[in-house]
C-alpha cells in the first residue's frame, strides 16, 4: 500500500485515525498501530510480513538478552544480532548481485537465484541495527514489552521508505504522547504537501526523465541529455522529500514526532553540507553506527579519509544491488575527500560551492537513474559532446518542453529552494497580515489536495523510488 493511493486516503487512513482517536488508554492506541502497521505492509507483501516479524523478533530478543550478559557475552550477543541482521538483508538483496558480478569476472554462468527484495527492508533492517546497539551501549534503552518494539519497527508511516527513526528519538513518544487538534491540523497539511509533491511535481518529473533515460541514441543530444539530468534531480527529491513530508505529517496526526529528512539540500555549497541535508536520517545513521565506530576523526588524517571512503561506499551499496549505485556513492565520497583536503576558503569559495555542488550532485544523479554503467555512459557522453541534432532529438525536446513540463520544470525548482520556510516564519508572526497568511494555508492545503485528488483519479499505480532500497 502506498501513501498516495485511494485505498489509503479514503479508507485504510481515515479508519485508523478515526479508531485511534475513539480507543481509550496508550496501550489500546499502540495496539491498534500496530495492527494497523501489519495490515499496512501485507497489503503489499503478504509473504514477506514474516520476514519483518522475524526481524522484529530476533532484535527484541538480543535486546533483551544484552542486559543479562556480561562483558564478552554481551559482544557476541551483538554480534550475533547484527549478523543476522546484515545476513538477511544481504541474502534478499545482493545474492544475486553477487552471483551476476562473479559470473562476469570469472565468465561463470552460476544461475541467479531471483529472489524477490522485499519492500523496505533496508529500512526496517537499519532501525533494528540501531536499537541493538543501543541497547548495547546503554541498557536502559532495553524494550521491555515486543509490542513497544514491533510498533517502534513496523509503524506504518515510516515504515516502507524511511525516514529512519532511532529507537530512543520515539521511545518516550510510544508511551506518552498527545494528540492536539494543533498538531493535527499541522500533521494533515504537511502530508498534503507531501502528496503535492509527489504526485504533482515528481511524477511529472520522472515522466520527463524517463523519456530522456530510455531514449535511443539518435533522440539524444546535449539539450535533451541535461534536461533529462535535470529532471530527475527534481524528481527523485520531490519523490523522497515527499514521501518524508507525508510520513511526518502521519507521524503528527498520531502523535508522533520525527526528525526532518530533508533541509533543502540543493543550495549546499559543499558536498558535505549536501549530505547534512540529503536523507538526513540516513547520514545519521551512517555516521553513528559506522563511521563513529570506525574511529570517525580520532585516528588520524590518512583514517579519517578512509572511514569516510567506506562510509560512501556502504552509502551507495545500501541504496542499491548495482555497481552503478556503488559508483553514485564513491563519486560522493571522493568529493568530501576532495573538499577536506583543500584549504578552507571564505566567501569565494563558497560562492564557487553554489555552482560546483549541485553540477556534482546531479553529474552523481545520472549514475544512479541510468540501469546500467553503459546507460551512464551514453548520457554522460551526449551531456558533453552531443552537438549532433537530428530531427528525432528535435522531437524529443518538443515533447519535452510542454506547457505542463515546462510548468513542472519552474516550480520545482522554485520550490527546490527555502522559500516555504520564510513564508511560514512571516505566518507565525502578528497582525493581520500573517493572521489571514494562516488562515490562507488552510484553504491552500484543501485546494492542493483537490489537485492531488483529480491527479489520483486519472492515474495508474504510484510507487516511490525509494521503494525499491
């Protein structure tokens, strides 16, 4: 089941909400999400809820286990629980990755073994991870109750793709936490900003870099090449930051309160700054749980710059079974290398980061749409070299450059920058002017979600990118 499908919106949300605001005490509340939760994920993987539920099982169980133990124990309890968290995720995910590049080195013909990769597992995987270790590092994090933790894993708005949430960022909320009509009002507008921007910019969007992707090489040019780079910059942040909008928005309307995922990360002026706003959740998550344990910067110079390399690397590797996912990440890597290694500037440089990150970043982003290293490839060469126009990229651009995608084009990247933030920290101030700026967001909020409605109506299935990691 996704966010952004009728079933969702008209039934399985509005039947949830409505018991969790009828349902008396904390506990029946949780109960009740975590039904709620299960049903959400196998509605889409009836197969695979056992795998969660394993998951779920096997995390509680080490978690309450570490407590009992003493020192030396209490490492192979981790370490047990940490590979067969990694085991899982790697059996579903890179088997067969693994096979296909054994294959390719050695001219083997080893048959792959098509599993199917369960939706959200690095996901649920990830925040497994990080309650076990926790636990580890401080025993009052155990979970005493499955149910706290089966609800804390499974939650249905975070649950498919992110954000990551930490284990003791909700604890607290899983057992006290309130329901104001404020917080409900605040939660249901930014999921509906979130459903804009998937539906509305995303999706539209994604067409655009879908045509240029899957173009032939006599549609390609230099034109068509970056506007197709350029386009899915827009989607794949409009997708995830959407989905992360309406996951937070769902988070509020319940009670909950997440970390943010994204703070604007197009107007970074570095590549470390990007990813201090690109997934917030998962940067966190590398930096506490890898790169810290690596030794972060404590050892040196020379390790630092290589714990950031294998941080970069188990960044793309995460995303996805492909080298070209390993190469988005290493390309990320080299530039934070890169930028600790020359001497730190003022404004100039700064002013230069403007220009040079984002041609980075979306140079990283064409390595992460193409499906294979040969797809880059052919859109890197037209993006610097296709000077050649034929009557067929004629065409292409013309289709392209509608009236909706050039309107889709604009928008999102007007909204690419942090002009909301403004327009909401002028509404909260006094005086009519920002009285009636509130009052406007409401009705804002309901006609945004009149478009998104007509937009459902007369489309097909909506699944997120990152659905697929």
């Amino acid at each position: 089941m996704v966010f952004s499908s009728a079933v969702f919106l008209f039934i399985f949300l509005p039947v949830v909400f409505v018991l969790s605001r009828v349902l008396p005490g904390i506990r029946a509340k949780n109960i009740l999400l975590l039904i709620a939760s299960l049903l959400f994920y196998a509605f889409g993987e009836p197969v695979y809820i056992l795998l969660m539920l394993a998951s779920i099982l096997v995390n509680f169980t080490a978690g309450r286990l570490l407590p009992l133990c003493g020192k030396g124990l209490d490492k192979l309890v981790l370490a047990l629980a940490v590979v067969l968290n990694l085991g899982m995720l790697s059996l579903f995910k890179y088997t067969d990755f693994f096979l296909t590049t054994v294959n390719q080195v050695f001219s083997l013909e080893i048959p792959l073994t098509g599993i199917a990769l369960p939706v959200g597992i690095s996901f649920f995987t990830f925040q497994g991870l990080s309650y076990v270790i926790d636990v580890y590092r401080d025993r009052e994090m155990c979970a005493k109750s499955i149910v706290k933790l089966a609800l804390y894993i499974s939650l249905f708005p975070q649950l498919i793709a992110g954000p990551i949430v930490i284990y003791h960022d909700v604890a607290n909320q899983i057992d006290h936490r309130e329901t104001t009509p404020e917080l409900t009002a605040d939660g249901i507008r930014r999921f509906v900003l979130g459903l804009g921007k998937k539906l509305l910019l995303a999706n539209t969007a994604g067409r655009m870099a879908d045509l240029v992707f899957t173009a032939t090489a006599q549609q390609l040019d230099i034109r068509v090449a970056w506007l197709g780079a350029l386009c899915y910059c827009l989607q794949i942040y409009f997708d995830f930051s959407g989905y992360s909008d309406m996951a937070i928005g769902l988070g509020r309307m319940f009670g909950f309160q997440f970390l943010e995922n994204f703070n604007y990360p197009y107007v970074s002026s570095s590549i470390k700054e990007f990813w201090r706003r690109w997934h917030i959740s998962l940067s966190s998550w590398f930096r506490d749980y890898l790169y810290i344990p690596l030794g972060g910067n404590r050892k040196g110079k020379l390790r630092t710059e290589v714990n950031k390399g294998i941080v970069f690397f188990c960044t793309g590797l995460w995303h996805g079974a492909s080298w070209n996912f390993v190469l988005w990440g290493l390309w990320h890597g080299v530039f934070i290398i890169l930028e600790d290694l020359l001497p730190k500037g003022g404004k100039v440089r700064r002013a230069i980061g403007h220009v040079t990150t984002p041609l980075i970043v979306l140079l990283g982003f064409v390595l992460f749409r193409a499906d294979t290293l040969g797809d880059a490839g052919r859109i890197f060469s037209q993006m610097f070299t296709g000077v050649d126009f034929t009557l067929q990229s004629d065409a292409l651009l013309r289709t392209l450059l509608s009236p909706l995608n050039i309107l889709t084009v604009v928008l999102g990247t007007a909204f690419s920058l942090p002009l909301l933030p403004k327009v909401k920290a002028y509404a909260q101030g006094e005086g009519k002017a920002a009285a009636a700026l509130r009052a406007g967001s409401y009705l804002a909020c309901g006609g945004l979600f009149l478009l998104c409605v007509m937009n459902l109506a007369g489309s097909a299935f909506n699944p997120f990118i990152y659905f697929r990691f």
